[in-house]
C-alpha cells in the first residue's frame, strides 16, 4: 500500500499516517487451560508493548485458552472462563489496541456453537471481531469438531488504517490454490483494501514448517502487495510443539523479520519500516539443529506444565536411550535426569560401561540394578505353566517388563516422570515390548527415525564426545538373547526408514513404493508390521513431534483392520 | 405418499406399481479394509436378496470398506480397492438393483478429496450416486476430515418409483431442527416427490441408542409422509459397537420392522405392506441387557476380527474382574478364557475362593499364581535405592504390575490376548496401575461405571448364581495393602459415580454440578482427578463403547492441560 500512499494526492498527511502505527508481536507460550497464566503472561507483554510505544500488539491464535483445547471447548465453563480473559485484557486496552485469539459463541443456533476469533481490543471494548474462515481438520487438528466457519469478513479500522484480521489458516489458501479449501479470506477483504495483514496463529512445528511458512507469507504478500504481520505461538502442548518464528514481511516480499525458535520474544515493528523492504532476517534452519531444540522444548514444557522437575529412564548403552538421555539433560539439566543401568545375562560388557559413561560425560546421577533376581523369580513361577515350550519373545518381554517395573518404581517413589527411549522405526514396526521398554509418560524420539537417531547423535556430539562413540557406531542391539542384533529381525534401517517414510509421512500404498525400486517381498513385510502393531502405538505414550506425520492423534488408524495385513 | 396414490386418477395402476417393489435390508457385519471379506458377504446377501424375490438390496454405509475406516482412506491404494469392489457388485447387480456404501473421489480439486457415497447399482452399472451431506464431526467421528459433503440432491428412479437415497446422519436434521448443520437433504429431495428414503448407516451403540434411532425415523416419517428402509450395521470395530436394530417404518409412523441387535440378518418387505402400516414390531430395549449383549459382541468381534481365539485375565475375585470373566466367557466360550489368580499377602482368604468359583461356575481353565516371589525380588533390589522412604503407593503399584507382568507372559507364551478389567469409575479418577491392572488389548467395561457393574452382575445371575454372591456384595477393594478399601480413597460409588456422569457425559462444568446439590469439595476434588489423570488413559486399551460418551477416540482431552486440575 506504500506505492498507493506515494501516488496519493496527499502525501504529507499519509505519511504522518504511518508514521504513527507501530505493531508488537508478541510471541508466548501459552498453556491449555491456564487461564490465569495466560492472562497475566499477555498483560505483561501488552504493559512491555506500550512502554515500547506500540499502538497495537497481537497475540497467538487462542491465547486465551491455549491450543488446541480439544474438547475443553464443549465444556460451558471453559469458554465463560475464556471470555474474562477477553474482558480483562479489554480493560487494559486503554492506550493500546490489542488483538487477542479465543473462542467465541456462536449466536445462530444452526451451525457449531463456536467460533475461532481474533478479536481486536481497544479503549476498553472489542473494537471488531473476525472469525476463522479455514478449519483445519486433518492430521493433528480438529477444528470443524468445534468450530463454525466465518462467513463474513471486514477489515477492522484503527487509527485511519484498515487490517486485514485473520487467524492462522485463513492465509494458507492463498489465491484459493489449497485443494483443502473453498473460500480465500483475504480475496473476501481485498476489496475493502485493507492496509495491511495481521495473522494469529498456532502453527505448530516440524522440521519443516518454517520454510513452508514463509512460502505461504511470501505467497501472499505476492497476491495482495500488503504487509504482514504473523503472530505465531512459541511452546509444547503435550506432545505438539509450537516454535515459534513469527514473522514480519514487507510487501517487497522480503522477510523483515523471522522472530525466534523455542522461545518467547515481543518485538515492536514500525509500519514505515516494514513498508520500505529490502531487508532479509530468515533464520537457518538446519533439519538437526531444529529437531534438537523442538524435542528439548517438548520435554521442558511437558514437564514444567504438569509442574514436574525430574525425570528417570533405562539407559541400556543404547543409542535410543543415550540420545533421550541427553535431549532430556538438556531440558531439565542432568541432575534432574535420573539414569538406571539394568543389566542382564544378556547384556554385553559394553553396555553398562557406555551407559556409565554417558551419564558420567552429562553429570547425570545413575543406578545399576541388575534384574536377574526378578527375572529369575518370574521364570520360577512361570516353568510349570509354559509347559515345556521354548525361549521366545515371551522372556524377552519378562526382561523388558522388569526393567519397566524398576523404571516405574523409581518413578512413583520419587515423584519422577518416566521417560520413552522408543525411536519411530521400531514404533512403527512393532519392535518393542508393550509394558516393557514402551512404558513412559512421553516418547521422547518416538518421531525420530532409527537412522536420523544417529544423526541426532553426531549433532549433540558436534562439540565433543558426549554421547560414548561406541554407542554409536556398534551395531543396535536389544540384548535380550544371546548376540541379537536388530538386523536378525529387522532389514536395514537405511532402507526400512526410506519405505517407513513413504508409507507413514507420504502415504504412499504398496504398489507405489514398490515402484520406487524396493523390494515386493519387503514393502509388504514392513507394511503389515506397521498395520498389525496398530494395538501397540494405541497404548503408548505421547511423541514429540517433529516431523509432518507423527503417531499419535495426528495419525488415527483402526485396530481390527484388516488391510496389507 | 400412499394417501397421494389414493387420491391419484389412476389408482389401478399405481398399485400394480407398488406391488412389484420387494426391498431387502442386509444388515451385516463388515470388517474394516476386509475387502474380499466385506464382497463376499455382500455378494451372498444379493444372491439370497434375489432368491427371496427383492427388487432392491441395500447394504450399511461404507461397507465396501468398514466404518470407521479413520486414516486408511488418505491411501489412494485404500479407495482403489473400495472402487473395485463397487465394480464387482455391480456385475451382479443385473436382476436385482444393489444400494452399496462407499468412498467415491471428488472430481473437484476445491475441497476434500473423497465423498461418503451410497451408490445404487443395476443392470451391471451406476444408476446413480448420492453423497452424503451431513458429516458427522464430534465424539467418535472424523467425518470432515475426509469427505466434502454433497451439494446436490435427487432421487433415483427405479421401477417406475422414485428413491431418496441418504446416508446416516443425513437424516438426522429433521425439518433442519438439529443444531449441527444449516442443510437438509430429505428438504431438497421432497420436491421432486420421492416415493419412498433409503438410509444406509453405520450408527453406533450406546444404551439408548435405539429408541433415539426410532424417535429420528418417526419425525422424519412425520414430516414427509414417506416409508423408510434403514440399513445399518451389525458389528464391532474395535472399540465402536454397530447393535443392527435395522428400521422399516410406514407412513402412518409404526414401526413395521426392526431388525435384531448384535446379528447379522437378511430380510425382505412389500412396499405395498410397509405402505399400509398399522403394525408395531419394536424390540424391548432394556439396558443392563443390551450393554451385556453389546460387549459380548465387542469382546467377539475384537478377537475375530483380529485373528484370536483365546482370551487371558486377572480374576481378583473381586467383582470387575469376575463380570469380565463372565462376558468373556460368553463372548469366546468358557474353555476359551483362561483365569489367572494371583494372590499377595494382602489378599484376603475369600478373594482366592471367590475368584475359583467364578471360573468354576462358568467352567474357565484357571492357574494359581503368587505373586510373593516376584515382589519380594524387586523389593530387595530397590529397598537401597528406596533411601528409606514409606511404603505407599510405589509399592503397591509393584504389586500390580508383577500380575502385569505375569498376564502378559501367559498371553505372549499362548498367543491369548490379556482382557483389561478396569471399569469406568476408576479409569475416570485414575484408582488404577498404568502397566499394572491397567494392562489389556482391551478394555471390557472401560464404559461401565462400578455402580452399573453391580447391575450388570446381577443381570448375569439372573437365572442363577454364577458369579458369587459374595463378590457382589463384600465391600469393592484392591487388596494392595492391609485392610485396604476403595472407600478409603474414593466417595461412596453411587455418588462419585452420578458426578462423573454430569462431567463426562453431559459435560457439565463445577458450577453446574454443584448446582444440582453435591458438594463443593468433592465435585472439585473429582473434577480434578479425572483431568489429572488424562495421561493414565491416553495409555490404555480401547473401550468397548456402551454409553453416549467414553473414554477413548470420542474424547479428546489435553494432557498437559490446566484446567480443574
């Protein structure tokens, strides 16, 4: 709108203007149900605002309840609780316009008694509110579960300039080119030539969103020649993860500003500035480094949320356990993170001398308990009525279950979390003992790939050795036999991550990924691995997720199906 | 639409019309991605239709493929095979017209990719396709999530008769009077005058799910004039139970048929017969029996559906287990449930009798054994690592995850699959050992709160005493420490138990629940132990769905959420 400015008869005035607008974004972590929290953390933020001279600061989609509710949002009560917080950050509207994410009633009995609002705050009133036109309803989300979709749409005017209010997905059907989707927000508003665009949005992490984001940006500030102005939220919401990277771009297309990843940050933005251009602030964003920080948010925010501060875990000399290991001494700091070295008759010299040696590089305290005496007590039991039949995967899982008592014993006596070592390839696959090594309050790696496991580890040892080379470079091993190796059950991770990824993040069927160049025989092995462990994944913990299809609620799949099964 | 041929000029023949029009309802039991499964059913249901005389056979919604087919249908692979199936059946569709439900793909590239479609097929092809308008997006459903919903409505004629073809919920805004949704179909489709609704339906259970079936069937018949033919399904998907109850009803708004619950079945009506009325064939609805039969179907098709036979599980002798076992039994047959009994030096001498004569009244294979050794052996181990802390709950919880570990050895070793016994009352308020008693592919009476436990006991007595006596009426305890009572820890069942239902059910905040009279301090302490305690059933079986709301994939609740917590 800059150029128009320039052509207008009256430059001097509209200058002045501009001169006058100064946007804060404001990105915060909010907390589900934290209605107090929420509230207080957006006031403090507004109070920095004005001391900062901001006309107007933008908060994140539903901030005042925190996203996503799920279904909280049917309880009466949490939306009235979600309406104070409105009122009272419209009592500190005063000298400053605030734009505020909650849900909002429906008044028309016909439709869903909700809707997603961004709701602009001024002089102590609501000065306009917009609701959400896209819902998205895939993957992680829910929303037309909830929600009605906006029908109208009108730029809110504020001291002589007219936004372009939307909230989060309203922007990602740019030029109605998503297939998801009919309608186009900002087509609705173009006529009305609002000044500029301001976005709330809860636009959670993978570690690829913040490139896909700033296409969608660009892609609209390319439609519409308008500025924007993108609030996203920063934190983890058990097991999705919001990082962040809210953004500022100039209707030349460049990025003005990208804020910070895994943290909170307000930041004060002149219009005239923003409309000039010409400056490129994109963060890196490096798949490991991303990874890394997303997961030690996670786990930070899981714990903190609930209100714990340790968490305890089996450290088997593994990679998986080691990488939790150090992800989670990351988060809460070693001495919050609680080893236990369990050994068996199976266990290799190697282990316990590695796991040793990465809780000692970390300055993690640890435990050795053997779990023989358990072992053996069960077994006792057990003989007469096995009848005779052999060793199989049923004393595998005793050994993995006894370690899961101890792990869990640890855990009650001490108020400690218990935290999951599974990695992705062997959730997918079934390759872990329900109770036994899947116990835990939350999967730390359970989006990672067995082969970018490693990589994680290469990445957390990039300044030294922290995690013992030998846990990385021996071949991965379950021990609960003599000299097992997953490659005597499993094909290598190289290749069964490449048709794990095909079939879980890409959705590809067997005849597609075959005609990849994998083997027939092996595409359909891995595919019904995947299939006929659909009633593990159902009772594991939550995974941090991090990349674009993750198990858990974004990925809902039946138990009796019958399908490449 | 009788009273209009009456009134017609050419009465004579509009009869003759009507009394070539047999239509079969095959209410049948598919199976979820069972493709040749589900045809070959489907194809033995057209060959007894057309045996039987019927000029229209209809079958359920999505029954190429099984409802809920959750995110199978993001495969391509998955809706091929669903079309192919359309195709097969449309080859036998020459003599008798085919109603199949399927997924279809949306030409359109604007909105979701597929439609839920009822196709109708004769002479080897599609006659017509209707999609489905109204998508169920709430508790259970995803509906949205796949399926753009239909635009365009009209009958089909066949025979010289027109036919409204719905699916499901499309009948379920009477006159535009359910809150959900801004269209209705049947509103569209009136003016082209049909002669008489098709509805093919995938409708879950619950205990009052049939006479709110009925009460929908009559305001529709109410408001058109029209006979409708209601197929819905008969079957379990895991945890998503399909009772039958299938609905013929006449003009004059009786009921003229309602197909059995939990049975497949096969049968055929005169239009001419369901035109005149004037009969009433409901079925008593009683619920302690229902809910009996509904898991009894669950438990059945759980393990058919996957490929087992053969069940394993805890007997306490207390009375959760005991009703378990009994269900069991019923659902796999006696000598199919093993009992296991696993006593501790807090098991109170009748606890060991109770649980033997349990399975000795239903003739269950039953094992003894005592969990001392095990306990004793993790204890030694952790007494150091104790640090001289109280016994409390840790100890206890090694208690039940010893028989944890014990069950899952017998069901890895056998190939059984362990039954969880947890009722809803505990899952609600988390009185219960994650990877302890909370162990199970699957959660029996998950939905059964402990005061319909005591019901449903008494329903399996009715013609004689098969689980003792005594298990009912000796005060409920988990015999983890001495003299231990559920009391100790929880308000009496009768009262937490109508608490829960007001918060769970009808979702009912504080204020609320309070409102109706209990008391503050136990309505906020029972408030908040359901929400804390979201972490402990994101990690357990799937529940056998009885009641309009349980804890499973129709609610969807935050973990680290702060709200009554």
């Amino acid at each position: 709108m800059c150029i128009f400015v320039l052509k207008n008869e009256k430059p001097h005035i509209a200058i002045l203007k501009s001169e006058l607008m100064k946007i804060a974004i404001a990105q915060l972590n909010y907390h589900i149900g934290n209605f107090e929290g929420n509230l207080s953390k957006m006031l403090a933020s507004v109070k920095k605002a004005e001391e900062k001279g901001a006309d107007i600061v933008v908060f994140g989609e539903l901030s005042t309840c925190g996203y996503p509710p799920r279904d909280f949002l049917e309880f009466d009560d949490f939306i009235t609780k979600s309406e104070a917080c409105v009122e009272k950050l419209a009592k500190a509207s005063h000298n400053i316009a605030i734009v505020v994410g909650s849900p909002t009633r429906n008044p028309v009995i016909e439709g869903k008694d909700l809707f997603n609002s961004a709701i602009f705050l001024y002089g102590g009133k609501v000065l306009h509110t917009q609701h959400k036109a896209l819902l998205p309803t895939y993957d992680i989300f829910d929303e037309y579960r909830y929600f009605e979709p906006a029908t109208e749409f009108k730029p809110v005017e504020f001291k002589g300039k007219k936004i372009a209010l939307t909230v989060c997905e309203d922007i990602w059907n740019v030029g109605n080119e998503n297939p998801m989707y009919v309608t186009c927000p900002l087509d609705e508003m173009q006529p009305m030539n609002p000044d500029f665009v301001i976005n709330l949005s809860a636009s959670p992490f993978n570690y690829n969103s913040g490139s896909t984001r700033i296409g969608v940006l660009k892609a609209n500030v390319e439609r519409y020649g308008l500025p924007m102005f993108y609030a996203n939220q920063s934190g983890a919401q058990t097991e999705v993860i919001f990082e962040g990277g809210s953004l500022v771009v100039s209707p030349d297309g460049n990025v003005f500003d990208e804020l910070p990843y895994f943290k909170e940050e307000l930041r004060v933005y002149d219009l005239d500035e923003v409309m000039k251009g010409g400056v490129n602030r994109e963060q890196p964003k490096e798949k490991m480094s991303l990874i890394h920080d997303a997961i030690v948010m996670g786990i930070k925010d899981y714990f903190g949320k609930l209100g714990f501060k340790k968490a305890v875990l089996g450290l088997s000399g593994g990679i998986d356990s080691a990488v939790t290991a150090a992800l989670a001494a990351r988060a809460l700091g070693p001495e919050n993170v609680l080893a236990v070295l369990m050994p068996s008759q199976f266990s290799s010299d190697h282990s316990v001398n590695d796991a040793r040696g990465l809780a000692e590089n970390f300055g993690m305290p640890y435990k050795i308990i053997p779990i023989k005496g358990a072992y053996d007590a069960f077994m006792g039991e057990l003989e007469t009525h096995f009848e005779g039949r052999p060793f199989n995967v049923t004393e595998e899982n005793i050994q993995a279950r006894s370690r899961g008592v101890y792990l869990m014993a640890l855990s009650n006596k001490f108020g400690n979390i218990l935290l999951n070592t599974s990695n992705k390839s062997e959730m997918a696959v079934g390759y872990g003992t329900l109770y036994g090594d899947m116990c835990g309050g939350l999967s730390v790696i359970g989006d990672v790939y067995k082969s970018e496991v490693f990589e994680l580890a290469r990445f957390i040892n990039k300044d030294g050795e922290l995690i013992p080379e030998n846990t990385i470079t021996k071949p991965p091993s379950a021990e609960l036999r003599p000299d097992q190796k997953d490659s005597d059950s499993l094909p290598d991770y190289d290749i069964l991550d490449e048709v794990l990824y095909q079939y879980i993040e890409n959705r590809k069927g067997p005849k597609e990924i075959i005609a990849m160049g994998f083997d027939e025989k092996l595409v359909a092995r891995v595919l019904r691995l995947v299939n006929i462990n659909e009633f593990k994944r159902y009772q594991t913990a939550p995974v941090i997720r991090v990349s674009s299809k993750a198990f858990g609620v974004g990925r809902r799949m039946p138990i009796v199906g019958k399908y490449l099964s």
